[in-house]
C-alpha cells in the first residue's frame, strides 16, 4: 500500500518526503554512527592552526570555499553498519535559480582516470546550470538522478525538458562497499536542502567520509584567498574531495618520506616490509569557485593553475587517478540568464589581470589538500582501517625542516 502511494505522487511531493526522511536519515547516522568520531575530528586542527600557511595572501573569514559570496555548500555523510563509509557533497554557485541563471564554469583535466558526468556540455556551453555534487564512484549516476528529480519539481522548471547535472567522484572502495551504491536519493536531497555559506565541515565528512590520501585518511578540505585591493579585492576559494596518492610533502617537507608512507617505497627501501608503500592511485576532485568576473576560457585558465598547487603536496597525478579541476565565477556581470536570445554587455577581467588570481588558486588549493588530511579522523570500513595523518609526528618533521610559519 505505501509503494502503490508512493508511486502516485508528483514529483515535488514525493521530493519533499525525501527531504523529511534524509533530515532524520542523516541525524539518525551521525548521532548512532559516528559521534566519537565527530567529536575527535573537531578536536584536530586545520593546517593554518598549527602554522601550515602556504603562500603570501590572506586566506578568507571562513578559509573556505564559501569565503566567496553566495556560494554554499551541503553534505550528507552515509556511515552505515560496519561497511558503508560515503556520502554527498554540493556546491551552489548562488541561491537563485542555476538554470535560469547560470554561471560561467570551465573543466581543466590533469588525469582522465575518473566519471565525471556532465562534462560534455560544460566544455561545450562554458556554464553551469545545476549545483555541482561530489559522492562515490559507482553512485554518480543515483546521485545524477536524485538530482535531476529534485531541480525539475522545483518553482518555475514546469517546462524544462532537459539539463544537465555536473557529478563528480572518487573512488572510496578500499572503506566504502561500493558495489552496495549505498548513495539515495534522500542523501542528495539533505545535502541540497542543508547547503549554506559560513564554515565548512572537513576530513571524513559528506563525500570525504570514505576517501584516502597518501595512505592517510583524506576527506574533505577548503580555503580561500582574498587578493589586496590594488589587485582586485577577489576572492578565490577551493573545494577538494582527496582520495589520491604519491609522496605527500607539507611546506616543502618530506612529510610522506619522514613517516615511511609513500608511493613506489618498497622499490627504493626493499629491505623494509611493504606496509607503507602507498600505490599512488586514486583521485581528486577540486572545486575552484571566484567572485572575479572571468569567462569561461580564463575560467578554464585559473582551474588549470589549480594542479601547481596539488603538485606541491606531492601528487604525481599517477595512471589510476582522476584528477578534475571544475571553476566557476560567481559574478552577477558574466552570467547567462536562460531566457535571453539578444547580445548583452558583459563585463569581465582581461588577460592582464589574472596573475593574482594563478596565485590564488595555487595557495588555496594546496591549503585545502592540507586541511583535508589535518582534519579527518581515523576510520575503520569495509575492508580496514585508513588511519589519520599523526599530527604529533608531522609537526616534529615541519619543525626540523623549518616549514611552520611563526
């Protein structure tokens, strides 16, 4: 009888139904699940904290992604008996309608080693028309439908008769049973209806919860930098879900090598046991959103600088990873509004003018990969253990090799 109902509702009805259960779905999870864990995950420091500041600008009120105006982000963490370790993370340009008023964006690719869907027309039409949403390998397409169902039953998409969701993934298989695609719909929609600015949740949280980095536990991280006044004023921030490898350095410190945990070390030290050698592969995801008014080909530009920033934590973008770098900007004078079919003035920075923002994205995104891993927590799943990066252990190495800013 509650199938046959189901079935009979529209679809914005049963989309409110999925919000009302994800809300309780989602407390029901971190309450019963996991609030050891939250709990020591608050109490581990962001990489700023502790004196790890890349760069020379200064970071945002939030140091996240959320630093510039309008954007949002939600997340929804699945932790579910002993083997499901996933969740969702989404990222809203602004708070209005993204079909009808879409935001310039561009895909820069590092490794094609991934699925990400809705990459066609993004490079295409340079835009976006949906919020951008990170999750799982084997769940991109749940969390695409999930998605789609919930934009098209909202206010004014009657008439909408095709668009494209943008989602993004990494693969958490060694915590996460993947095969289970434990993504729902009711996921997606918390994560959608809990988006908002301010401070973001980091380490093993939303699609951060099952992911891995360097053979630590990866996760979620963010930051921003804001450019002096003589050099714009904007924001740039950055989003990353890190589930990749190769021998991590901090600061210029060899942070991997140090610890004993890096790629290919059971080649170089074959007389130590093959425990610590980390394969390198897996992906990352970045987010790179801005307030300066770019095009889509600078857009394309800044999201390409992203990857200096993931190289100084040392990736080596290895063959099984997927590294994706999606940017946007958020600025009322570039963005297209759906209904118009005339040519309008559009207002956006030269090619003079993007030094500052390379620099940016550079700081903000290695800043982000840091937090990502200072934050997560240890975390047991489905086939063992991905342990936190020891913060006590990497602040002695940052000391001795002079890397934490006083």
């Amino acid at each position: 009888m509650q199938i046959t109902k189901c079935k009979l509702r529209s679809p914005a009805r049963r989309m409110a139904a999925h919000a009302r259960k994800a809300s309780f779905l989602a407390s029901t999870i971190t309450i019963t699940f996991m609030a050891s864990d939250i709990e020591a995950q608050d109490s581990r420091p962001r990489a700023r904290d502790v004196g790890v500041a890349p760069g020379i600008f200064e970071p945002g009120r939030y140091n996240a992604i959320s630093d510039v105006m309008g954007v949002a982000v939600g997340q929804t963490t699945v932790w579910e008996a002993d083997s499901v370790r996933t969740g969702v993370t989404v990222i809203l340009p602004h708070g209005g309608n993204l079909f009808d008023e879409r935001v310039p964006a561009a895909l820069y690719v590092a490794n094609g080693f991934g699925k990400l869907l809705g990459v066609t027309q993004l490079r295409e039409l340079g835009e976006l028309e949906t919020p951008i949403a990170l999750t799982c390998t084997l769940c991109v397409w749940r969390v695409a439908d999930a998605l789609i169902e919930y934009l098209l039953a909202q206010p004014g998409m009657e008439r909408v008769r095709s668009i494209n969701p943008v989602v993004g993934e990494t693969n958490d298989g060694f915590l996460n049973d993947i095969r289970e695609r434990p993504i729902r719909a009711e996921h997606v929609v918390s994560a959608l209806e809990s988006a908002r600015g301010g401070p973001v949740e980091e380490g093993a949280v939303g699609a951060g919860t099952g992911t891995m980095a360097f053979g630590w536990k990866g996760g979620i991280g963010t930051s921003s930098r804001v450019l002096p006044e003589e050099l714009g004023g904007w924001t740039v921030g950055v989003l990353v879900q890190s589930n990749f490898g190769g021998i991590l350095t901090i600061a210029g410190a060899p942070v991997g090598r140090e610890l004993g945990r890096y790629a290919f070390r059971r080649y170089v030290e074959p007389e130590r046991d093959a425990e610590g050698d980390d394969r390198g592969d897996g992906s990352i995801m970045i987010v790179v959103a801005t307030d300066a008014p770019l095009s889509n080909r600078n857009l394309e530009r800044l999201a390409a600088r992203a990857v200096h920033g993931l190289a100084r934590t040392g990736s080596i973008s290895t063959n099984g990873s997927g590294d994706y770098i999606i940017a946007f900007s958020t600025a009322e004078s570039v963005r297209r509004i759906g209904s118009e079919r005339t040519p309008r003035e559009v207002a956006d920075l030269p090619n003079s003018a993007m030094s500052p923002l390379f620099q940016a994205v550079v700081e903000a995104t290695e800043e982000a990969i840091y937090n990502s891993l200072f934050r997560a927590v240890s975390v047991s799943g489905h086939r063992g253990t991905a342990e936190a990066l020891p913060i006590e252990e990497t602040l002695e190495i940052l000391e001795r090799y002079g890397a934490i800013r006083r």
